[in-house]
C-alpha cells in the first residue's frame, strides 16, 4: 500500500519579501506557477500519471502556462504522450480566475519498457498572465529512470496511536505503509539463521532451560514476567530485547543451530495492542492492550526455519515451516494469525523507516520510543548525522563534504533526536547524510513531527541528493 505523497514544490520558492520603500509603497509578490515535483522515476508509471503544478496563489485572472516538452531517446506519440495534446512540442495549459493548482495527463507508450535511456523533461517556459508573473520554484521536473533529486514528504505513520510503520526509498522516491501488529517474528533471509522481535509492540523474549515446548507451562515460568518486558528500569532488560543497533549478530534469540538439542524453547512477551485512544494534543498513545504471552522454539528445516509454538499451558504445539526470500530482509510470521505475512519491500527498496521503536536508555534498560527513523542497516544502507554551522548547512552541504569514516553500522543514525517533545519542534541544528545500497547520497533533514492543530504522528521530512 503506498502512503500519500506531498511534495512541497514551492518550499524553495524564491518570494520576493514585500518591503517599505522611502515613499511607502508595498512590492507585490509576483504570481508563481511550479511543477509539484522535480524528478519522476518512469518506471512507476506503467500505463498513466496525472502531473500536477501548484500556483503560489488562487489566479486573480484567467491565464495560461505553457510547458515544453524535450525527450531524450523518446519521441512524442511514440514513447509517451500527453492529454491535453501538445503541439510542437509545447504544451499549453489554461486556467481560470480562482485556480490555485494546475494538472494534466502523462501518458506512457512503451510498456513494458524497451529502454532505461529514455526520458523526458517538461520545462515551463511561459506565463500568459495579466498580472506580474514569475517562473520560480520546480520550473521542470524530470521523468526519467534515474535517480530521485530529492522531495519533501509526510509519511503517514497514523497519528498519536503511530499504528503504521512507512518504508521510504529515496532514489525512487516512493513510501510504502504497514500496520505495525500484522507482524511478530522476522526469519532473516541472510546467510544466518537468525530471528528477531517486533520491537515496534514491546515484544521481548527469554530463553528457556528447557527443549520440550510441550512441557514448559505458565507454572513454569510466571515468576519471569516482571523481568521479561520493555521499560521496566532495569538495565538487565537490554538482554530480552534486540539490539537497538540493528546488527543482525545480536538478536535476543540465539541464532539457530543445525543441531535441534542446541536450539532451546523461548517465553514471549507479546507487547501491546496498537493504542486507540485519543491523546492531549503533543502526545502520543502508543500501547494499548496487553498482548499476553506465548512460548516458542525455532529449529532449522534446511535451508528454511521450523517454527514450534503455542499457548503457554497447551501441552500440545503448532509447527510451521518458514522459508527464506533472498530478496526480502526477512520472512516474517504472526503468531495472531499463524500466517506468513508482508511487511517490508524488498530490501533493496527502501532506505528509512519510521516507526514506534524499542531503543535503550544508557543505565536504564529497554524503552519504548514514538516518532523513531531507521535506516535499512542490513541492506547495505548506513548514514551519519551533521551539525549545522556558520560554514556547513544543509543547502550548502556538497559531495566534498562527505566524510566516508563518519558512517556507521547502527539503525539509529537519525532515530529519535531529531525532535524535542517539549517545544513540539525538530531541531534545526542537524541534518544527516544517507548512503543507499547503491551508492546514492542523500541529506536529510527532518521538518516537523506536528499536525497544524499540534497532533503528534505527522512527521515531514526533506531530503536532496548530494551532487
């Protein structure tokens, strides 16, 4: 399910500040029409895309734009067209006193695709208008299928109950949605065989001096439930969790042994309902209901995982095989549903994460954070964060800027401190670089966490590709 796209074309439109001359008479901004956004990926476009422009204010008179459309290894009527047609290679577009957006149709020719050379550009050179008029902002945008320049976005995350995790690819400029409770165990489809946690419910999971998942029962093991939980204070707790870094090598389970006498059963804390109440505004209700517990034990079943689980007091288990998808991070499993379930996109689709997550707080434990941003870490995809100075800020930051040993191996190179939940803003004084799996760069800096009436779960974020 992809998530709404926003992009704040005229974020970088360049207004003309209104100012006080000698004999006091106020300059008008001029009236601004901008393409909503820059860059295109062709391959999202199998059949049509309706192209939208954003004007910097409701048209005071009727008028027209023109658009000029330049391909590159594609022709118009053979490779793409338009509706409205264009004539000469122009488009025109007119619009009506009172306008404040503009749209029309790209249409695509050549699919499936024949040629990742093509591309086209669509310029606005033109604005017939009777007031003054400006070309600023997005004055192009580009479809092509190279990488993303960079977008403003607002990943839809659900709100102050945050019931949904968005993957965000950069280079194709794209989000992808996922409630947060569909899943419980992630079987890693790396040469490991590992399992983690949904650390975005609060899991946490203990191993057990024990094989027989049959014989393990609530009698067994209830004097372990205070420990076994995220946000207890203990900072003994971190071994119940995995670890926040990300590292595939430190999973709260052990990773799983050829040999099934080695592989031992597991007491699971199954966190927390997804909440559904409705919080004060500039807070969040993250946990709702109590999940309970369950008692699980994964064997290998060659080159794919077996799954034993069950209700802590059944004598009796379920066993299921779980297979590993070598373009997928992971294969991953609900326990509430005993299916097989999708989560992520393929692993090499997506850079960012926004999440509820369970970090660690130095000499504390395990604790549960909202409003959190990971970076695909086991894709290849790692980053570092910037501070902003007289000399260095995100405009300005270039590709000679890059420090290559300043990337590092950890999920959290944005995390959480990029807001501060006593203003309700994101701080100004940082921005991160991201380094795909393809070698792109991005600077990314986060916008707001707030709604306008001062909701929390409505992050924005910007980023550019670094040239």
């Amino acid at each position: 399910m992809k998530s709404k796209i926003l992009q704040l074309a005229l974020f970088l439109i360049l207004f003309v500040t209104a100012s006080c001359e000698k004999d006091y008479t106020v300059e008008q901004n001029p009236f601004v029409i901008a393409f909503e956004r820059q860059s295109i990926d062709f391959s999202t476009i199998p059949d049509q895309r309706e192209m939208k422009l954003i004007f910097s204010e409701p048209a005071k008179t009727d008028g027209k734009i023109s658009i000029k459309l330049s391909g590159t290894h594609a022709s118009y009527g053979v490779d793409f067209s338009t509706l409205p047609e264009a004539q000469g290679g122009v488009l025109e577009l007119p619009f009506a006193k009172g306008q404040s957006e503009l749209t029309f149709t790209f249409k695509n020719l050549i699919y499936p695709f024949d040629n990742d050379e093509k591309s086209i550009l669509m310029e606005v050179v033109a604005i017939n208008y009777a007031g003054e008029a400006s070309i600023q902002g997005y004055t192009s945008s580009l479809v092509s299928f190279q990488r993303s320049l960079g977008a403003t976005l607002l990943p839809e995350i659900g709100g102050p109950n945050q019931g949904n995790q968005i993957f965000v690819d950069l280079s194709k400029e794209t989000m992808t949605s996922s409630r947060r409770d569909v899943w419980d165990l992630g079987f890693y489809s790396g040469n490991q065989f590992r399992v983690t946690i949904n650390g975005s419910l609060y899991m946490a999971v203990k191993k057990l001096d024990a094989t027989n998942i049959d014989a393990v029962n609530e009698a067994s093991v209830n004097a372990f439930f205070p420990q076994v939980a995220v946000g207890t204070f203990d900072p003994s707790n971190t071994n119940y969790i995995d670890a926040p870094n990300g590292l595939i090598n430190q999973t709260a389970i052990a990773e799983i042994s050829a040999n099934d006498a080695e592989n031992n059963v597991y007491l699971v804390n199954m966190g927390y309902t997804i909440g559904n109440t409705t919080p004060p505004a500039g807070t969040v209700a993250i946990a709702g209901d109590a999940r309970g517990w369950k008692k699980i034990r994964i064997l290998r079943d060659g080159d794919n995982y077996m799954l034993q689980y069950a209700d802590l007091n059944s004598t009796t288990h379920q066993q299921v095989s779980i297979p590993k998808k070598p373009d997928y991070n992971f294969t991953f499993f609900s326990l509430a549903t005993q299916n097989v379930v999708n989560v992520e996109p393929q692993k090499n689709l997506w850079d960012l994460c926004f999440t509820v997550f369970t970090n660690e707080i130095q000499g504390s434990g395990s604790y549960g954070y909202s409003d959190f941003v990971l970076n695909n870490l086991k894709a290849g995809v790692k980053g570092y964060r910037v501070a902003v100075t007289s000399a260095v800020n995100f405009g300005n930051f270039a590709m000679t800027n890059v420090v290559e040993s300043n990337f590092i191996d950890d999920q959290r190179v944005i995390g959480a401190e990029w807001r501060d939940v006593f203003t309700g803003s994101a701080y100004t004084d940082r921005f991160y670089v991201i380094k795909d799996a393809d070698g792109n760069y991005y600077k990314v800096r986060m916008l707001e966490f707030l709604n306008e009436g001062g909701v929390r779960g409505y992050p924005k974020f910007e980023y550019k590709l670094i040239q």
